[in-house]
C-alpha cells in the first residue's frame, strides 16, 4: 500500500481538460497530485526553478543517477545544478516515461489528420511543443527555452536492440502519482496523448490537480533516500534554500 504524505484536505482542485495546458508553482513543502481521470492519460511535463530559471530539470542525470529507464515513486526528479526539484512520493501507476517527448504541429496533423479551430472551435488538434510554448511565454521563456519532458501515467519500455514499445493501458481510471516540492519549482504541463501511442483517433484525456500541504517534509525526504545520489541531491537542494 502507497503512503501518503498528507492527512489535511487538498488545499486546491482543478481540472485539466484533454488537449489542455497549464503552468503553476508547487511551493515548497507542497504535494501535487495527478490524477487520471478516465483512463489512457498522458501529461508531458516540464521543470525548471522559477526563481533562476536557466536551473532545469535534467534527465538525463536523472536516470543514471538513480540508474532506472523508467520514473515511479521513490525516484527524484534532479536539476542541472544537482539538487533535487521534485520527488515521486506515491504512485498507483508505476511507470512514467522520460524518452518520448512531445509531437509538434506538424507531427500532429500527419498523425490525426487535419482539426482546425475554424472546424471544430475549442476541439480543434492541439500539439505538445505549441501548448508548451504557449505557457513557457506567461514565465519570459521561449523556444530556446523548451526541454526534454516527462511523460506521466505512460510506459515506454526499451529492448537489447534500442527499440521503443509503447504499453496500451497503462494507466486506468482513478490512477495517480504524487509529487512532493522540497523546493519552488516552476512546473509546466499538457494533457495531450503520448506521441507513440498508436492511436490515431485525437483523444486527448483530462487529469485532476489537487495540491496538499505535507504533513512532514523530513519524514518525506527521509522516505526518497532510496539511492546514495538521492542524499547528496538532496543535500544540494538544502544549502540552496539557506
């Protein structure tokens, strides 16, 4: 059984609709929760520090840190200064994708077809680095600016030759995954289907936020010394904040 770092009621709830995008700060000490509300979600995120902005997330350090190809609870998420921006503290799915990013306009439109707004007013096709970018300008950021992400509630796994599988149904309804802040991070997000899931019908499924305030930041850091990278990071993350 997973967990949870937080006993008090969300502290605010909002729903992200399918195809939609948003960007927000998780304080620190703050837990945001992801949930998949229907089934078959994906939500490609970025992270960066919103007070030094040119501090973002690195996966790839990520990944050999913690030496995993996949994310799930008890994996931090570390920035390019080696100090841990985010940690997965509870998860009902399992496994998060770091390799496949986002489709752009045209990707987009040579995947579903053509869905202009002119046709379809607020279900017209919307794409991943578009949706990014839209938010990423609310914070001074631009398409230099635009970063690897991370794809919840989707699995990608990697054979002996390099090959990447996409796994259909990986993440059912009522699905979640916890993020706990020990730092401000700038989070950046889109509700938009995997770009190798081999759906081709543009479906794109809605999420719930919901922010808590943990009960207990050390006893949560204390849980996500998993790895002896996970320490030093979170040793770095700490002198930054005095």
């Amino acid at each position: 059984m997973t967990t949870l770092f937080h006993s008090a009621p969300a502290l605010r709830d909002e729903r992200l609709p399918g195809g939609a995008h948003t960007s927000l700060i998780l304080r620190k000490g703050q837990i945001l929760r992801l949930t998949d509300i229907n089934g078959g979600a994906n939500v490609s995120m970025m992270m960066l520090n919103p007070h030094e902005k040119s501090e973002r997330l690195n996966l790839p350090d990520t990944l050999k840190g913690q030496h995993t190809a996949r994310l799930t609870r008890g994996h931090c998420f570390y920035s390019d200064m080696g100090r841990v921006m985010a940690a997965i503290v509870a998860d009902s799915c399992g496994w998060h994708d770091p390799f496949g990013g986002v489709l752009n306009a045209a990707e987009t439109q040579e995947k579903y077809g053509t869905g202009r707004y002119q046709e379809l007013r607020n279900g017209f096709y919307r794409n991943g680095v578009d949706n990014l970018l839209v938010e990423m300008g609310k914070w001074d950021l631009g398409l230099a600016d635009l970063l690897m992400v991370v794809n919840f509630f989707s699995r990608v796994t990697v054979d002996n030759a390099g090959r990447f599988t996409f796994t259909p149904d990986n993440s059912r309804a009522g699905d979640y995954v916890e993020l706990y802040a020990p730092m401000d991070v700038l989070l950046i997000l889109t509700a938009l289907p995997h770009p190798q899931d081999p759906v081709t019908e543009y479906n794109p499924r809605p999420v719930q936020l919901s922010w808590y305030q943990a009960d207990d930041s050390q006893a949560v850091t204390d849980a996500m010394l998993t790895r002896d990278e996970n320490q030093r990071a979170f040793q770095n993350t700490r002198f930054f904040a005095l």
